[in-house]
C-alpha cells in the first residue's frame, strides 16, 4: 500500500459538509470526531470556533498517535528483519558443524545429530534448543519482551496487537485509533478540518431540537424573523506525525425567515428534516420555500463556509487535493 504525501481530513459526520467539499473539488478522508462537545464561552462566534477545535484537536490527536505507532511497527520490523538475517546466518554455520546432511527438514531440527520434532515455540539458537518463556523471546542470543498477543511462527507474525496493524508498515484501523486509514497515518501530512454551525436568535442559540414540540417551539420563534447562522472551523497541519499549526476562523450569515402558520410548521416537521439540524430546519431542503432572503455565505448557513475554507487553507494544494 503507498503512502500519500498528504491527506485532507473532515473531522465531522455531517453528509452536508461532505457534499460542499465534494462540491468544490476536494478529495478528503472522512474521520468524525467522537468527543463531547463542550465549551465555557457565552459567545456565540466564540462557542462556534471553540466547538470546531475541540473537533478538530480530538482527530488530529488520534491520527498522530496513529502516525506514531506507524513508524514504530516500521521500525520494529526493520530491525527484525536484520536480527533474522544475522540469524539465518549463524543457523547455516551450526548446521555445517553438526554434521548433518542436506537442507532442514519443514517438521524437523538437528541438533547435535539428532532430529527432533520442531515444536512452533521452540527457537534454535546456536545449534541448541531453549524453550521460549512466557514473556520473553531469543533472537540471535539477544533477548527481547515478547507482545503478549505475539506469536511468531518462521519469523512471520500470526496474532497482531489489537490496537495496531501493520500492513506494509502502516496502521490499520483499530480499537486503540478507531477509523484511522492505514494510508493516513502513512501520510508526511495530514490537514484536518473540524467545523461545528449554530442558529443564534436575539444572542439565545438554538440547537438541534430534542423532539417534535422543540422543533415547533424554534419555527415559531424563526418565523417572521432574521437571525444569525455561525459557522467555526478549525483546521490543524500535522506533517510527519507532529502538529505544526493550527488556526480558527467563524463565518456569520443572516438568514430572514417569512412568517409561518401553523400549519406550515405542521407539515414541515413531517418531512423530518428538522430533527438533525440547529436551528430545526435545513436551508438547502424544503424549508427553502420560507427564505425571504440572507445577507452572506448561502454555504455557511448549510453548514461549512467552502469559499472562504478553500481560499485561506486549501488553495496552496489544490492541484493535488482535487486529483481524480
């Protein structure tokens, strides 16, 4: 598997925002974020960006931790790889000296003229048999701890480490770094993207509504109003496993929603379509029909401002990240 010189990550599930940067060209990695989102401000801009870094710091932390583990199995397996060679060596030496003749048997040992069955967790060293200890294993008369989910059978691993994998070097996905592509965490860099978009009405924010009278109660308070739709984003550069910077902004929006009868607001909930969104309802669906108009960025209302994202962070790189 190749190693990419730079993967782009949204650290957000919301299939809006993979629309709008598919939309643009970008070709990215999703990896949502799976932390609690909590933030102390009382300002809304403020609460926005801070939500998008919280996002943003819980993947990068995961996909450098990731990385890490990455050049770690690399390195293990290379210096494994020169152990075994030295091995090898030494074993076609005692092997000579011993007297027997021709090659070793796939089921069998000499030592010292004699054939014995090869147990799988017995390792010749210098011509002799030692029994390999519960926690430790003999290479080339170095001892080293041996992985207690290890076993090593002709020098290849059968039972990996269930937090890593090591496919060609690289990390799989795992327990311990939950949804991290191998071909990320072999990335020389990564640009993680966290976002996170609020309504605020009169400074009170209105999140995703908790059931159908919560999704009615905002209509009602959004009809007939203008109000405001934040967006924060975060984005965090990782090159070679190690963060090297990390910058916020937050994009406003004002939104003028016509006034609503009862049965408007009736008949949209029954759609579903408020139920996942802030602010109970979705600009690009079919409550589009009650926009008077917005003052900004229609995207950032849908939820991630692309334009001002691609000009600021994604531009320098556009060839390569909108490669088909």
């Amino acid at each position: 598997m190749k190693a990419m010189d730079e993967s782009i990550i949204l650290a957000s599930g919301s299939p809006r925002r993979r629309e709008l940067l598919t939309q643009i060209g970008i070709r990215f990695e999703v990896i949502p974020a799976l932390s609690e989102e909590r933030t102390e401000s009382s300002d809304p801009q403020e609460i926005c960006r801070s939500l998008a870094t919280v996002k943003a710091e819980e993947v990068a932390q995961r996909i450098m931790d990731a990385c890490t583990a990455c050049v770690v199995q690399q390195e293990t397996k290379n210096c494994k790889a020169g152990r075994i060679g030295e091995k090898t060596e030494g074993q076609t030496e005692d092997l000579s000296n011993s007297g027997e003749p021709g090659e070793e048997q796939p089921e069998t040992r000499s030592i010292s003229g004699e054939t014995e069955k090869r147990q799988p967790e017995i390792r010749s060293i210098s011509g002799g048999t030692e029994k390999r200890q519960p926690e430790i294993r003999s290479i080339s008369g170095e001892t080293e701890k041996r992985q207690p989910e290890t076993r090593s059978i002709s020098g290849e691993t059968e039972k990996r480490q269930p937090e890593i994998r090591s496919i060609s070097g690289m990390t799989e996905k795992s327990s311990l770094y939950p949804g991290i592509p191998a071909e990320v965490a072999a990335s020389r860099r990564v640009r993680v993207i966290g976002a996170d978009t609020i309504v605020v009405l009169r400074r009170e924010i209105l999140g995703k509504p908790k059931d159908a009278a919560d999704a009615a109660r905002m209509l009602s308070e959004l009809s007939g109003r203008a109000h405001e739709v934040m967006t924060g984003v975060c984005v965090i550069d990782i090159c070679e496993g190690q963060k090297v910077s990390e910058a916020s902004f937050s994009e406003c929006t004002k939104v003028f929603v016509s006034r609503l009868t009862s049965q408007d607001i009736e008949d949209y909930i029954a759609t579903g379509e408020p139920f996942d969104k802030a602010g109970a309802y979705g600009i690009q669906g079919v409550f589009a029909r009650y926009i008077e108009r917005i003052d900004g960025d229609y995207n950032n209302v849908v939820g991630l401002p692309v334009g001002r994202l691609f000009r600021e962070f994604l531009s320098g790189q556009a060839e390569t990240a909108t490669e088909t």
